[in-house]
C-alpha cells in the first residue's frame, strides 16, 4: 500500500506541483521527504470527542496504542511541525495550517 500511496502522490506532485494527504503514517512512513509535514494532535478528552460515536478515551487510547505498533505518528519527526488542536475549532486549525504551509511553500499561494 505504502508504495502505490506514494506512487500517487508523486503523479500528483509531477501534475498539480503538491497535494496534501491525511494519514497516521504520512509524515513518517509514505513520505518522509514531503516539503511540508504536519501532525494534528489534541488531549485524550478532545481526541476522544471527534472520534467515531460510542468510541470512548479508553478506545481511542487502545486504537493509537495499536496503530502506534506501525509507526510513532504521535511524535513528531523531523520537519514536522505539530499543532495541538485540542481547544481549536475546524476554522482556527485550518487558518493556522494553511498559515504554516504558505509560509513553508509562498509559491502555492497562487
């Protein structure tokens, strides 16, 4: 799987000059080497509130435990700049991640 995710985003890079992904392992496993890298974490409480209904922190804690056997997407890597997301609202973060990646890549502005 890992090689056709990054088979894709090099297609699209080659075409569109960037993409974005979303994934636990993007940062650390899919591509490493991405211009830019961000890692959205929160506090259990609030991780536990987004997740799926009926998903509780103990659940959401034994799924990152689980994934966290793949790669250590929790900590960021190098490059990678993290944003604790815990007390922001949808609006706030993509504001302050669309912030980081312009000041990363100015000439995605256009």
């Amino acid at each position: 799987m890992n090689t056709r995710q990054r088979e894709i985003v090099e297609q699209a890079v080659s075409t569109f000059n960037g993409v974005v992904i979303d994934g636990r392992d993007a940062t650390t496993v899919v591509v490493p080497n991405a211009d830019v890298k961000v890692l959205l974490v929160a506090n259990p409480a609030a991780r536990a509130s987004r997740v799926s209904a009926g998903e509780g922190e103990a659940e959401a804690a034994a799924r990152d435990a689980a994934d966290a056997v793949v790669s250590d997407f929790l900590c960021p890597q190098s490059g990678v700049a993290a944003f604790d997301t815990s007390d922001l609202g949808i609006d706030e973060i993509s504001s302050r991640v669309l912030a980081h990646v312009l000041e990363n890549r100015p000439d995605w502005k256009d």
